[in-house]
C-alpha cells in the first residue's frame, strides 16, 4: 500500500510541475508579445533645423547691442540730464562699464568697435586713467551755431577707417606718405586731428581753430596734434568729485563701515550727489574702491581697506 501510495503521490506531482511549466511557458510567450508593444522603441526622425532668416530679421539681428553698449544704455537712462541745461550730454566713466560686463578685455573690444562706427565718443582724462564715454548722437543733438556745429558733424561724425596711433605717427617701412592722415585714434579711441587736416581737409581758418580750443572742443598735444575734447568737462567734473566724496563718506560712516546697496540709494542726496547716488556706485564698484558682497538681504557695500605693506 505505501508504495502504491507513493507512485500516486509522485505522479500528482509530476503533473503539478509539468501544469505549471506550461503556465510559465505561456505567460512568457504572451509577454514577449506584449512587452515590445508597449515599450516599442520610436523611430527618430532627422528633423532639418536650419533658418533662412529674412531681411528683416537680419537687420534686427545687427541692432541688438552689445554687452558693453547695453551697459552704457542702461547708464543713459538714468543720467541726470537736466542739472547740465542743455550743456552736457550724459557722460559715463570707463570704470561704470566695469562693473556691469565683468571682462575688461570684452569692454576694450567693444569699445574700440562702437567707437570706429562712431556711435560713441571718448574723451581722456589726464589726471587719471579713467576716461569719459558719450553717444556721438546725444553729442551732435546739443545746440550749436556756426563752425561748432560744422566741427562737430563733419569731422567727428566723418565715418571713416582710423588707424591705432603707433601705426600712424612712424612707418617700419616704403616710403614717407605726405598726405597727413585726418583722424586717429588714442589707446583710449579718443579721436586725434592734425593741425594741417583741420586746415587744408575740413578749410578752417586759423581763429576758428584756435576758437575751437578755447571753447573746450579741442586739446593741444605734444607734436602740434588735437585731442577732441568734451567742452564744459570741468563743471562735469567738478559734480563727479563731489558726489564720489559724499557717497565714500556715508559708506564709512555707516555702522561697521558698510552699509546694504537700497538704504544707501534710499538717502537724499540731491545736493551732496546730483548726478545720483547708483552713478557713483556703479563708478566705485567698477574701479575697485569698493566692494559689493552679495547677501540675503541684498547687495551690501564696503570701502576696500588697504591692505598693510
């Protein structure tokens, strides 16, 4: 009886293994069906990406300004204009731009390419080695009369090929050039005119040069060159180094010797600062006077100290 008893007992269990292994077989069947159906891999397509782009959109393409004259525009608009009456247009520093574009070898290049298609003017500072940028059309809009005006449209707004100075001023070689050239340009792209293009290109006369430099037009340089100067510089000048004074001062005054970017801003200081407290933050972060840490609560600013030699 017990072997008998075991025979049945390992039949039934042949049978239960032989039962499930066709279970598994077609379960596994049926999932190799369904499996690639759902998770099929998609077919990727070359999609052409390429953009004729119109006229139109060309031309908007070119008018979009670069870092350097984003900056200089986001200055212009929040200069002052009215404190000059008309004298002055609005005047930026080197040292602005270096706080808004963080490369100073993007500034120069930008630079001495808005200023060889005469959007902007330089003007050196000789006491310092900063220097004042002006849009040549907020230059050209102030009102002028006479000879002024001709200097202005004709040879600052003459758009031609300038050449860096050390190239102009001596030739490695060939042979001497006697035709002078017009207009150069300084490290800085101020614009530098000869005394003889003056006369004999543009036909001034020699009381109209010399009214031109009284008049804060033009500088004399050394050789018998001009500088082309920004007239009523002084008094912008002037306003400049009063209002950085104020703005260094109520930053050392301030409690621990530094104080949050917006309370500064928030001070009045209409009459120790009229070109505005921002102008002269952008011109001490930019030229490494001060520093500005960023902070929860928002830019603070500190007066660099020296450190001990």
């Amino acid at each position: 009886m017990d072997s008998l008893t075991g025979k049945k007992t390992r039949k039934r269990q042949v049978t239960t293994e032989a039962t499930i292994g066709k279970k598994s077989k077609t379960f596994a069947a049926e999932s190799k069906e369904i499996i690639p159906s759902i998770f099929k891999k998609s077919i990727r397509r070359k999609v052409s990406t390429v953009h004729i782009l119109k006229p139109e959109e060309l031309e908007t393409l070119k008018n979009i300004p670069c870092d350097t004259e984003a900056g200089l525009l986001s200055l212009r608009s929040s200069f002052p204009v009215g404190i000059f009456e008309g004298r002055l247009p609005p005047v930026f520093l080197y040292s602005q731009l270096a706080s808004l574009v963080h490369s100073r070898a993007v500034i120069d290049h930008q630079l001495k390419k808005l200023a060889n298609e005469n959007k902007i003017l330089t003007f050196s500072l000789f006491s310092s080695s900063n220097y004042l940028i002006v849009f040549y059309n907020d230059f050209v809009a102030l009102k002028r009369k006479g000879f002024f005006q001709r200097f202005v449209t004709d040879v600052l707004g003459e758009d031609e090929k300038t050449s860096p100075l050390s190239d102009t001023r001596t030739k490695t070689s060939g042979p001497p050039d006697s035709t002078p050239t017009p207009v150069r340009r300084s490290i800085e792209n101020s614009k530098l005119i000869s005394k003889e293009a003056l006369l004999k290109k543009w036909k001034f006369k020699e009381d109209e040069v010399r009214q031109l430099v009284n008049s804060g037009y033009l500088g004399v340089q050394e050789g018998g060159d001009y500088c082309v100067s920004l007239p009523a510089a002084g008094e912008f000048i002037k306003m400049y180094e009063k209002g950085k004074k104020a703005v260094m001062n109520a930053i050392k005054k301030a409690k621990f010797g530094e104080i949050l970017q917006k309370d500064l801003e928030q001070r009045p200081m209409k009459k120790t600062a009229p070109l505005g407290v921002s102008y002269h933050i952008f011109d001490l972060v930019g030229s490494g006077e001060a520093v500005k840490i960023d902070t929860t609560s928002g830019p603070l600013l500190r007066i660099k100290r020296d450190l001990p030699i």
